[in-house]
C-alpha cells in the first residue's frame, strides 16, 4: 500500500511517500521555505532532485510536491489514485489520542482543540490535512500524534506539583514529543532481539535538533523528559531544557523580559546555541570544541551530563534497564556524544565497546562492551515508515 507522509511545520513540508510492503521509502522531499515567493522543493527517488517554485502556503507546496511525485522520469508514481492514504504528523493530541486515527469530523475538532497546546505546531499540521484532503479526495487520512505514545505515563509522572485547580483549568500535565520516533526504536529493538516489546524496559534517547528521553516499561512509556510544551528536560539545540522557574521569573523581572520575549530566549537562543555562543548544530559545537574554545566544550559536557542524568533517573524509574538506545541525528552519527553520556555508568552495567562506538554511525548496531548488563544500542529512527503503517492499519480496521 502507498501511503504518503506529510509533516506541515510552520516553515516548511516534509514529505515522503512509503510503500508499506517491502519496497519501503520509495520517495523524500522538503519544500521549504512556506510563505516565500521563491522557495524550492527538494526530493530523493532514484537521485536527488531539486526545483525552485512560489510556496506561498502549505497547499500549494503539497500541490508542487504531488507534480514532483508524478514526474514521469523524477517521480515515483504515475497516477495520484496510486496514494492510497495520507499520514499527518500531528504534534499534539493532548489526553484525546492515545494511538493513531482516520480523521472524521469528531477527531478534526479535538484536534483543533489541542492546538491552543501547540499553538505553533497544530494549526500547520492542520492546514496541510486540509490541503490534503482537498488534493487527494479518494485517499483515507489518518493523524499520528508526537504525544500519543506517553498516554500512558502514570499520574506521579504527568502531574506537576502546582495548585491542582489550576492544573485542571488549563491541561497542565507532562504530555512528552517524539512519541513516534520513541516507538519506533522500542518496536525496531524488539524487532532484532526476536521478542516483542513488552519483553523489555529501555531507556530511548532521541538527540536531534530536539531531544528527548523515554523510560519505556514493556512497551509502555512510563516518564518521558519533555513535558507540558516541547522545553523540558534534556539541552538541546537552541532550548534550554530543564531551568529553575524561580531564575526564569527572577530573571524576567531583572531585564523586564516579557512572557513572548522569554519563551524566545528560552526556545530559540538556549541550548548548545546559548552555552557556546557558535551554533545550535553539534557537529559545528564539536569541532570548536574539539579545537580548544571554552563554550563550546562546556556546551558539550552540560548537554552530556544531562543525559547522564537522566539515564540514572529513567534506570531507578525502571528499577533496572535491558538496553539504553540512541536516535536521532546526534544519538545515531556522534560517537563521542554517546561515549561521553555513558561515561562512568559501569554502576548500571553501561559499558560502551570504543571501536563499536565509533563505527556506530548512521548504523543499527550493539555498541555495548562485552559483559556489559545493560546494553547500549544505536537505532538510526524512522518515523515515516512508523507514520505509514499506522495509516495502512488505520486503513485496513476501517474496511
Ligand atoms: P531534527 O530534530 O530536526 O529531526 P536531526 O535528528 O536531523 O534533527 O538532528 C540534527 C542534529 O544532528 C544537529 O545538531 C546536527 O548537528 C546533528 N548531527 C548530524 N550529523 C552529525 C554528526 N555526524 N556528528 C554530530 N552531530 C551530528
């Protein structure tokens, strides 16, 4: 069955098309940025492939992306009827969605409801299912939510320890992002061990521009780092993750920061970005590191440590770990992050293998030391493919 993904962000559309049988990705692309009168759509079949065009909203750049998917030499598929159903990352399902769905009016609404959650998220993800539904009008349409995979936190995990009503009043809770790149990994380490997941406790950490961890409980996720919005827990590229609310409010009040110019800070000029002052992308971060320049070095130990951290809470959450599992662009193509998160963990039975590590790049693989209890693994993530076989399951249960 083809299914095709889109990811509508507030700048860009991301699009692939999958075939959910063995042919896998048949086609990626990105069109970007949205909103310009001369923005470019760039796509990979057969070769990678690139036009330039007028993307002045999502339907228009979802349009293009179609021709591109129909290009007779470029493409990957002669007739749209060949799209059987459209999966839509949508980032917030609040506490409605707890697995995918096919979205008929009732589910458009709680969506639309959940978008004053993720204000800057869902209504893009919105406009691309309209645009969608519009374009491909035969093809069933399923959403997949980044927080449907954490509805299973328990309450000591979600609640946060502010008055109660208040809480109540606006959905305060952890809800955790990432869940599908999360419960891929859990599902794809099952996979290769030859069990299925509720045969293991993993702790998953997904380090890309965003980061994340899971303390994932037979297939279950049980705490997860990111919490009411996408700016808790781990450093990240440009976030702060976790930071003493009283510092924030104090802080506010000393540069007479308003709430809007805060989350700004906060969201966009944090993270490895705010510690080293050179750059949010950690490759850049490392090399200056690697070159002797003080923020940049300490940019990469508090972003390390604090995993470090973390792993040491997800095993007690647990009560032990079969494996801790890296994704994402940093977790799945830098060694020396990995090396240096799992530093000194020997007490959980972390132990990494050094020469496993290093050729560990873009690579599934063990890269644990032998004998070591708890072991470590790298799984390269795969979101479309999990975004693809929901809507192919959503698609057969409706039949
Ligand atoms: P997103 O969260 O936007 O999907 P990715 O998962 O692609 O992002 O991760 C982007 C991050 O991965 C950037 O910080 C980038 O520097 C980092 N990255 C990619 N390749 C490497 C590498 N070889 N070494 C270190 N970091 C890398």
């Amino acid at each position: 069955m083809k299914i095709l993904v889109l990811n509508c962000g507030s700048s860009s559309v991301k699009f692939a098309l999958v075939e959910t049988g063995d042919a896998g990705l048949l086609a990626r692309g990105l069109a970007e940025p949205i909103g310009a009168a001369a923005g470019s759509v760039s796509w990979e079949t057969r070769g990678r492939f690139r036009t330039t065009a007028a993307l002045p909203d999502h339907s228009e750049a979802i349009r293009i992306a179609l021709d591109c998917l129909l290009d007779p030499d470029r493409g990957a598929i002669r007739t749209l009827a060949e799209i059987e159903g459209v999966g839509h990352r949508m980032v917030h399902g609040g506490e409605h969605f707890s697995g995918s769905v096919a979205i008929d009016e009732a589910v458009l609404r709680a969506i639309e409801e959940c978008a004053a959650l993720a204000p800057l998220h869902n209504p893009h993800n919105l406009s691309g299912y309209r645009a969608s539904r519009r374009l491909l009008p035969a093809a069933a349409q399923v959403a997949v939510f980044d927080t449907a995979f954490h509805q299973t936190l328990p309450a000591r995990a979600y609640t946060y320890a502010l008055p109660h009503e208040l809480c109540a009043r606006h959905k305060l809770r952890r809800y955790g992002f990432h869940g599908t790149s999360h419960r891929y990994v859990v599902q794809r380490f099952a996979e290769i061990q030859g069990g299925a997941p509720a045969a293991y406790r993993l702790i998953t950490c997904h380090l890309g521009n965003g980061c994340s961890m899971t303390a994932v409980d037979r297939g279950r996720s049980v705490d997860t780092s990111l919490g009411f919005t996408p700016l808790e827990g781990l450093v990240m590229g440009t976030r702060s993750g976790d930071a003493d609310p009283g510092m924030l409010l104090q802080l506010m009040e000393w540069e007479q920061l308003s709430p809007g110019r805060m989350l700004s800070l906060l969201n966009k000029e944090s993270g490895l970005l705010g510690i080293s002052g050179i750059s949010n992308d950690m490759r850049i971060v490392l090399e200056h590191a690697g070159g002797g320049n003080e923020r940049a070095r300490l940019a990469v130990e508090v972003f390390c440590y604090r995993i470090r951290k973390y792993i040491g809470a997800y095993f007690a959450v647990l009560n032990g770990a079969d494996a801790v599992v890296f994704t994402g662009g940093i977790g799945e193509n830098a060694p020396e992050i990995r090396a240096r998160a799992c530093e000194s963990l020997e007490a959980l039975g972390i132990r990494i293998d050094p020469a496993k590590n290093a050729a560990a790049v873009g690579a599934e693989m063990d890269i644990s030391a032998d004998g070591g209890a708890t072991r470590v693994w790298v799984i390269p993530t795969n979101e479309e493919l999990l975004i693809a076989r929901d809507t192919a399951w959503c698609i057969e249960e409706s039949k």
